[in-house]
C-alpha cells in the first residue's frame, strides 16, 4: 500500500511517500531555516503561512521524485495531533482534499507516534516492547512502547524540551539558529569538564526531566562576562552544556529501561542526531547489555516518511478518520481521540 | 462552464456551485472555529444534493480573504489541492470584490467592509458597478472606521457581516448620513463560483500551486521581534 505522508506540525513542511510501512520512495522536506535564522525561532503566523505556499509544491514534488503519480496514492496520512494548531490545519485540509477527491483513506497521526515510526522504517528489527525516548526542540519524552500504536507515557519535560535549551544557549551565547548542531560541531574541540553545570533532577526517580534551570544557570554564570566585552571559551561551554543535557537523558532513559524490565532503547526527535548524544547511549547500552537504535540522520528531524508509516500501522488495525477530521494541537500520546 | 466556489474568511463559510451565470447550488454555513471540520464535508454535502460528483466540477473558485488568516489558509489550502488533484483550473476572488458583487445592483459606490478581529480595525475597498460587473476603484484600505469615513465623498453603500454595528459610527463621521446606506450580508460560495468562473471562462486561471491568500496585513511578530531580540533585527 502507498501511503503519502503530510507534516506541518511545527515549522518543516513536509510530504513523503512510504510502501507498505517499510520503504521510503521519497522524503521531501521544505524547511523554514531562513525564517527562523531571521526571527530568532518559530513565529507560529509566519510558519503557518509559509505552509500555505508550500503545501502544494512538497506534495508535487514527493509524488514526483518517486516517480509516482496521483493515482498511485493509496492512503494519505497526517500529522493531525500535537503541535502549532494553526500550522496542524494547513497540512490536514491538503491531506482532506486529497482523500476527498482521489477517494482514498485518510488518517491522523499523533506527531510523537510519528517519530516512534521514524525509528522502526530505520530499523524494523526493533522489538516490543522497548522504551523510546523522543527528544526535539519542540519535546521531550520517554514513552514505553508496547506494540506498534500501544503507548504508555513514562515521563515528559516539566519545562523546556532539551532541544529547546540547545536553542536557548545558542541564542544567548550569540551563535544562531537552530543550536543543536552548532554546539554540537563546537563542543568537539571543547572540555566537556570545564564547567560542572547543573544536572536537574538526575538523582530523583521520577522519569521527568528539566532543562529550564540549566538554561538559567548558564545565562547567570556568563551574563556579566559578555556585558563586560569578555571574549568566553565557547567550545567549553558547549562541550560542558551538551554534556550535563547528554547525561541527563541518558540516565534517565536507562532507568526508564531498567523499571519496565525492557533490554532495549529506541531514541528518535531531532536531538537524537547529536554526535555525544549517540556516542554516550552507545557506550552505556554496551556495557548495561542494552540494545540501541537511532534513526538514520534523515529521518530525526521533522518528517513526512514518519507520518505514512504510523498512518501505515493504524490503517493495518483497522482504524482511518473521516472528512470531518480536525487538528488537535495538545493532546497526550495514549489518548487515540476519533481512531 | 461548472464552478464550485468556497470562502472561509469568515465567521460564516459558503460553498456554491455555478455554471456560467447559472447558479446551480448555494449553501452558507456557520463556522466560527471549525471552518476545518466543515470545509470538506460540506464540500461533499452541497454536491450531492445538487445531484453531482467531484468529477463533474470544471474549475475551481476560492475566496482569498481578507478576514481571519486562520480561515482563509484553510480555504486556500483546500482549494488549491482539490484543482490540484483534480488537474482542474482555479481561481482565487477577493472577498472584498465578492460582497460588493452581491451589492451590484445598488446604483452608489459599494464599500464592503470585513472585521480585522482587532478592535475598529477594518479591511475595506470602494467598487463601482457597471454592466453588472464591479471594479475596484483604489488601493485596499486596513484601517480604522473613522479613517475610512474620510475617504467617503459621496453617497456610499456598505456592506458586510457587521456593517450594522458600524453604520452609527460612519453617519456620525460624515457630514451627508442621509446618503449612507449599510446592506448586512455575508460572502457567498455562488458568487464566489461566478466571479471564478468570469475569470476561468477568459482563461484568467492563478497558478494552482501558488495560489496564496490575501492578508493584507503583516503578521505582528515581526515589530514584535524587533523589539525584544538580542541577535535577530529583522529587515524588509
């Protein structure tokens, strides 16, 4: 079955085509980078227009870089849930009129069941259950995943998502945006042990996280200094920063593995492409006997492959929503609300 | 030629089907935040009940707002992709120029007006009729109801969904309010359809995949970043 997957959730527009769950024929993605490098982050009104634009000229393009037409469609999938709510209904009225006049089923995803999926088109061998931690500029969660749309949420961000604080660190130490690959490509020539910076909640049991405090205790220990003109060891500071958020999420992840007796971690969301994020969870899982997947680099950030293949597996069971289907723009990933 | 027409810049959405000057459907719904929920479907609804199929639409009509940019987005997305995946010509119709279309038979200048949602603010432009056609005579106007009073130098009609609430507010500003009519009406998917299907007919056709709406007005956050950004100065 040839599913065509639609994500506009945030600020990527995007249209991919999967076969049968498994096989990406095309993956395009239409990125706001330039918007975002011009306001600092995502303008949820400007984002929302740009997906107006766009919308037309991905799907064309996904259907033509397969080499595949309209008719080929045979189900279209989109991101329906979670996300800006004005960006959430440009892709679901696209995804409407296509189910609408091809004839073919539609269905919403939840954007976090989304990338769950982008991890298992990587790696189908990925069994269940396993524990997944999903961690982006927009989320941070760890979920245990049961069987394929079978959820249980384990722990999620009280405030900032980690992505959100490499952005918020790369903002204020003047480095542009997104943050994550800049501190990430900094950081290698930087001493992860320059600064001890803090590690919130990393000695309590409770699998959320926090990364609001370590934002602050950043912006508190170098404010003066750039007031003052001080030209500040960047690549130490990244090195020590991305270390405290690596070490964060990896104990947490482990511990959330340890409590549901699972022997393997799937990690997804666009930090999940952080080169210390990787080698760190690589290493622990190795000595802990703990088997570990990360999504092939194209498929961490914001896609549309991700989309078709959750909307694959929930067409299997049966499920599809019809043309009153609506954008919900906060809602947990357990509650499957009209599927 | 069968048009369908759709505008969802409003509080109230319209779907209409028109062949050549024929009206042959016309529905008008409300739909304050659901204008997604009920786009499509309704689509299907007047359709059917008009006795036809997708398959029998010839080109598409879109209203591109102003009005609520959420509305007009949904509108605009769903008109594109149908004459998208249909491989059926569209066009996009001002809003503006719709409701004054319905005014035409009113020998005055016609002044539609659409709320901003932002206080008095208003979008607004100025149509003269001729052979039963209208044509706008100047720039679109964004701006306050006094602001627009001023522009007023004759007789005027104006019409819109909440003209009424403004009608006491213009004859106050204006020094002839025996001459000021106000017509309460909102934009209808039918007219959309005639006034798409004019254009369609001289093969005046937008370009399918770029059809954009029609906002009018720049999205605050923009003096909004360049107010509180450290490192981002947004320039034109």
């Amino acid at each position: 079955m040839l599913v065509l997957g639609i994500e506009t959730s945030c600020d990527e527009t995007a249209a991919a085509l999967v076969a049968d769950g498994k096989v990406v024929l095309s993956n395009v993605i239409a990125t706001q980078l330039d918007l975002l490098q011009k306001y600092g982050g995502v303008v949820p009104e400007i984002a929302a227009r740009r997906h107006t634009e766009l919308i037309g000229y991905v799907i064309k393009e996904a259907l033509d870089s397969a080499g595949k037409t309209l008719a080929d469609i045979e189900a279209v999938a989109v991101t329906a849930k979670q996300g800006l709510v004005g960006c959430l209904l440009v892709g679901v009225a696209a995804a409407k009129s296509l189910s609408y006049s091809l004839r073919i089923p539609l269905v919403g995803v939840h954007h976090i069941e989304g990338h769950i999926f982008a991890n298992l088109l990587s790696n189908p061998q990925i069994p269940m259950p396993h524990v997944c931690l999903t961690v982006s500029g927009g989320h941070t969660m760890l979920v245990y995943v049961q069987a394929y749309c079978r959820y249980e949420l384990l722990g999620s961000t009280l405030d900032d998502a980690a992505g959100e604080a490499f952005d918020k660190i790369a903002k204020f130490l003047d480095l542009g945006f997104p943050g994550g690959p800049v501190i990430d490509k900094l950081a290698v020539r930087g001493n992860r042990k320059a600064f001890n910076f803090p590690r919130p909640l990393l000695k309590t049991k409770t699998l959320d996280f926090s990364f609001s405090g370590l934002k602050t205790a950043i912006i508190n220990a170098f404010k003066h200094r750039i007031g003052n003109g001080e030209t500040l060891p960047l690549e130490d500071i990244a090195a020590s920063f991305q270390e405290a958020i690596v070490d964060v999420l990896v104990a947490k992840t482990l511990h959330a593995a340890l409590q549901r007796k699972v022997s393997t971690i799937s990690i997804t969301g666009g930090v999940s492409a952080n080169r210390r994020l990787r080698e760190v969870f690589s290493e622990t899982c190795r000595q802990e006997g703990i088997e570990v997947f990360f999504p092939e680099l194209s498929l961490c950030t914001d896609n549309a492959a991700m989309i078709a293949a959750a909307g694959y597996a929930r067409l299997k069971q049966g499920e599809a929503d019809d043309l009153n289907l609506n954008v919900i723009p906060n809602v947990p990933l357990e509650v499957q609300v009209g599927g | 030629m069968k048009v369908l027409g759709i505008d969802t810049s409003g509080y109230t959405n319209a779907v209409g089907v028109a062949d050549g000057n024929r009206v042959l459907a016309d529905f008008t719904f409300e739909a304050r935040h659901d204008s997604l929920e009920k786009i499509v479907a309704n689509i299907d609804f007047v359709l059917k009940e008009a006795g036809f199929g997708l398959e029998d639409i010839e080109g598409f009509g879109v209203g591109l707002g102003p009005g609520s940019w959420t509305g007009i987005r949904v509108g605009v997305t769903v008109g594109k992709i149908l004459a998208y995946s249909t491989n059926k010509p569209v066009s996009g119709v001002p809003t503006l120029e719709v409701l004054a279309y319905q005014a035409r038979s009113m020998s005055a200048l016609i002044c539609p007006i659409i709320n901003t949602g932002a206080g008095d603010t208003v979008y607004a432009a100025f149509y003269r009729t001729k052979d039963g056609t209208v044509s706008r005579t100047g720039e679109y106007y964004v701006g306050d109801i006094q602001g627009l009073a001023k522009m007023v130098k004759e007789p005027v009609v104006f019409v819109g969904a909440e003209v009424q609430a403004y009608s006491q507010l213009i004859s106050q500003a204006l020094g002839f309010p025996d001459g000021i009519r106000a017509i309460k009406d909102v934009p209808k998917g039918a007219t959309v359809a005639l006034l798409a299907a004019t254009r369609l007919e001289c093969e005046e056709n937008d370009d399918v995949l770029s059809l954009a709406p029609l906002y009018l007005k720049e999205s605050t956050a923009k003096a909004f970043v360049n107010k509180y950004s450290r490192s981002a100065q947004v320039k034109d």
